[in-house]
C-alpha cells in the first residue's frame, strides 16, 4: 500500500537555526498537510496545500513557517530562526480530491531544539 | 467552532472483551468524522470515516463505529479486544471547507491485558 514518507525522522537543531523537513507525499494524491503533535498534547493543524499555494493555514503557521512543493515528489516544511517551542513531532499527510477522502499520514520528524 | 472531545485519558480492557473508545463532536452542519490510531514511533493510521449513509460504520483490525445525531456521538468499538490493539486512539472532525483540515481530539490509550 502506498506512504507517505518523512525524512529525517529525528532532527536535532541549536536554536535559531533553520530546518527544513521533507515529506514524499502519496504518488496520486493532490491535497498536501503538514501537523505537528507537542510531546503529550493533541494533533495541531498546520497548512494545507493545494495547487502550489496554501490553501488553508492555521494561527500557528505565522511568518516562521513556509511550505514549498519544489519538485513533482517532494512537499516541504521550512522553520526559520528556531525557538525551543518548536520542539515537536511534525507529521505530514496526503489526501485524495474530494471533501470524504481522508488523510494519509508519515511516520513523523520529531525535531528536537536545544 | 469544530471541535471533538475525547472525554476518556485512557481505557483499559481484558482481551476478548468488547472495547468502546468515546468520542463526541461539536460542529455546524454535517459532520465528516474519522478515527485514528497511533502505534508508538509511528504516524497515524486511518481507521474509519463516516461522511453519510448507515450510522454503523466498519474499518480495519475489526473496528467499527456508531454515528449518533441526536447525542452528537462518533464512538470507536471491536467486539473482541486483541492485545495488539494497544495504542493511541484519535477522532477527528473535518473542518470547514471541501478538504477542510482535521480537527484531532487529545487521543485515548487504549491498553488491552491478557
């Protein structure tokens, strides 16, 4: 069955420095996300993308974050200027056209700042 | 606002036991609901959807779901627990939009004893 794919799966980064988190979505699937978990909270949404643009993006997503599609395969999640804060698993996932598809989830980075 | 509630931290059940994980939902209009579960070190894994139709819903592993309107309800049940069954269990509403993001409660363990 197809996956989607998330690379590294651990990243370890000084603060203020920028990371780049890299995501293979599922081959056929249209509409990319990126999520990210705190270490014992819920599932936040972070960005949606479609199309080549953002779509939809939550209060998190501010000026730190950029999401970009750089080639047929590859779906991206860059943060500038690093805070401890940003310590989390970043889950990105892939679905199909159509409002009843769901979500297809990576295995996770889990990116660690110190 | 969408949102789902979780009302449960954890569950505990004894193999062979039927198992219920509660979830209830908050949104305007039609909901779309998932369930999804999360093996340690691993990303989340689709379950089950209900979009429209029958109330009782099935999945994969043996699970299935009961869509209740009038008690706003979305809850996770298997007729018979397995241990492997042990994880994290989340809902998720869909939110606002065609391919609106996923709205996650805060997840229920679900710990299964031989």
């Amino acid at each position: 069955e197809p996956e989607v794919t998330q690379t590294p799966s651990h990243q370890v980064t000084q603060m203020g420095q920028e990371v780049i988190l890299r995501c293979v979505p599922i081959s056929n699937h249209l509409y990319f996300y990126w999520y990210r978990q705190i270490l014992g909270q819920k599932v936040e949404f972070l960005v949606s993308f479609y199309n080549n643009e953002i779509s939809e993006k939550s209060e998190i997503f501010d000026d730190q974050f950029s999401v970009e599609r750089p080639d047929g395969s590859n779906f991206t999640l860059k943060i500038r200027s690093t805070k401890l804060e940003d310590s989390a698993m970043y889950f990105c996932a892939s679905s199909a056209v159509g409002g009843n598809q769901p979500q297809h989830f990576g295995d996770g980075t889990r990116l660690s700042i110190l | 606002a969408q949102s789902v509630a979780q009302p449960e931290d954890q569950v505990n059940v004894a193999e062979g036991n039927p198992l219920t994980v509660k979830c209830t939902y908050s949104v305007s209009g039609n909901p779309y609901l998932f369930w999804y579960v999360q093996y340690p070190n691993r990303g989340l894994q689709f379950l089950l959807k209900y979009i429209t139709g029958d109330n009782l819903v099935k999945g994969s592993y043996g699970f299935e779901a009961e869509f209740n309107k009038s008690q706003t309800s979305f809850h996770l049940k298997k007729p018979s627990a397995l241990v492997s069954d042990s994880a994290l269990y989340f809902c998720a509403v869909r939110g606002r939009g065609s391919q609106g993001n996923l709205i996650f409660g805060k997840g229920t363990k679900l710990s299964v004893k031989p």
